[in-house]
C-alpha cells in the first residue's frame, strides 16, 4: 500500500439492456485508455467532455459468448470479469495478505450493472466470488509447500434495508429497528449479534453467498427487473497465525468489505410507488450521506 495509492476508482459501462434497446438508446459513452469521454446527444458535434479514472473498463460490446456461457473478449477493448479482478481485486487480495483492511465499493444508478461486477451471474464470476476462490488457492497453494502458518477466514454477510441493518445468513435473529451498530476502542465499528461463520473452503463460503442471496431484497421496477433494494454488504476476515524465530505466536488480520450499493434512482423513471418509493427515498438518502463522508476524507 505504501507505493500506491490508498484510493482508487474504476467506471464500467455495460450493453444496453431491454428497455434501452425498445426506446433505440444513444450511446454517448467512449473510453480510450483510462480516460471516459461523454457527448452531449442534443449537441453532437461539441467537444465530448472527458473524465480521467484509475481505469476506465469498455464492456459494452466487443464480446462472445463461450460455450459455457463465459463473455469472453473478441478483442482488446473489451473488459471482461477477469480483467475486472485482475485490475481491482488482485490489489485487494494481496492488501489481505499484508494485513491491511480494504472496502471495495460498487456505485452508480439503479440497473447500472453493479451486482454484475461485484457478484457476477453463472459463469461469469464477480469480484466477490473470484476474490475468495482465489485466497483459498493461495491458502492451500502454501499448506503443500510445507507453510506452517495458520490460517483463518470468516465470512458473514448483511444488508441495509430502509436504513435497518439485517442479517443475511440469520434472518431468524432480525428484530424490529434492526440490528445494532456499535463502536469498540480496538476493533472499530460492527454490527452487534451479526453472524460470523468460520470457512474452510471456497465451496463453503460459495453455499453460504447462495443462502444470503436467497435473503436479500430485491424488486422489479421498470428499470430493473431484479433492482437491489438495499445496500449488501460481504465481511471476510483473514487471519494468518504463526510463530516467530523466538517461537512467540502473532496473529496479522485483516477485514476485507466487498459492498453491492442500491442503485440510486429517480421515482419518476422507476415507477416506484407505495413501498418501492419509500425504498427508493431511503436508499438516495443514505448514498447521498456516503458521498459527503468521502467528501470529507
């Protein structure tokens, strides 16, 4: 982490869906390199105004589809879920390993495709599964080399409903208001009574993902069939135990957040009304309050 920077952000732009595609969508969106340019569809011949990012990912077009259902790239343009992980993930993976803590963030508007890459669909792997298979690799990559050190993952899993935390893995233990957010001296901000289960196996963790998707909520509105109506958020912590030339044990431990933010939306373009509306106006609300602590850090 010392050679690089504490922060960095990557924008994604996605094909067009159904709906873009029945009301014959205008692209407006280029990238070249890690530069996103914008052009104004009412003024096209204007200079296209242009946004420089850590990366800059092309993934509306470009792409085959494998025989076993993987997108892969029919050229250089195209970003795939690999290169995805590669650029982003592989970082977040190795600050694991060094013990630093990292959160990783999808933002953007509703259908914008952001559980796609942090979660994925089938085949096509987000970062959230690809980062696990890949620590368990390593894990057990080190245990045939003859590593001593120990090792520890837990997984846990929430979402922010209507501004109530809700456990995902225990939805028995969800009390009215939700569960508690609390502060400790060493550890820092947690969730009180959220269940931690220890992991052994990438599988495990993948049948535990499974059980907490099943909980989550989600909603059809008219601009995505299958809109998250909450803020989830992935916990795992890793814990690497082993003993020094002095044969005193120490512990390295690091806290990896993978969250999936609820699209913000406008209720004129979703159709919400009745809970949805309700849902839509806590859910920009709190993106709108995440915006100003980045702001202030």
């Amino acid at each position: 982490m010392s050679t690089e920077e504490n922060v960095k952000v990557a924008v994604r732009v996605r094909p067009f869906n159904k709906r873009e595609l029945e009301r014959n969508a205008t692209l407006i969106v280029s990238m070249n390199g890690n530069t996103t340019e914008l052009k104004d569809p009412h003024n096209p011949d204007q200079e296209p105004k242009k946004f420089t990012f850590d990366h800059s990912y092309w993934s509306h077009d470009g792409f085959t589809e494998g025989e076993g259902g993987y997108l892969d790239p029919a050229g250089d343009s195209y970003a795939d879920q690999k290169r995805c992980f590669d650029d982003i993930g592989q970082g977040i993976l190795s600050n694991a390993w060094e013990g630093y803590n990292s959160t990783l963030f999808a933002y953007g508007q509703t259908g914008s495709g952001k559980s796609y890459s942090i979660v994925g669909y089938g085949p096509n792997k987000g970062i959230v599964p690809l980062f696990c298979e890949r620590i368990f690799e390593t894990i057990n990559e080190k245990k045939e080399s003859g590593d001593g050190t120990e090792y520890e993952v837990s997984f846990s899993m929430l979402e922010i409903y209507n501004e109530q935390v809700r456990d995902l893995l225990n939805p028995a233990s969800n009390k009215k208001g939700g569960l508690k957010v609390r502060q400790h001296p060493q550890k820092g901000f947690y969730v009180e009574s959220l269940k931690t289960t220890a992991v052994s196996s990438y599988s495990d963790i993948e049948n535990k993902m499974e059980e907490g998707t099943r909980n989550r909520t989600v909603a059809a509105t008219l601009m995505n069939a299958t809109s998250s109506r909450a803020h989830t958020i992935v916990g795992v912590q890793f814990c690497q135990k082993t003993k020094n030339d002095s044969g005193q044990g120490t512990t390295k431990t690091s806290i990896i957040n993978l969250v999936d933010l609820a699209g913000s939306e406008r209720a004129e373009s979703t159709g919400a009304t009745g809970d949805r509306l309700k849902e839509g106006a806590a859910i920009n609300q709190s993106l709108s309050s995440l915006g100003n602590v980045i702001a202030a850090l």
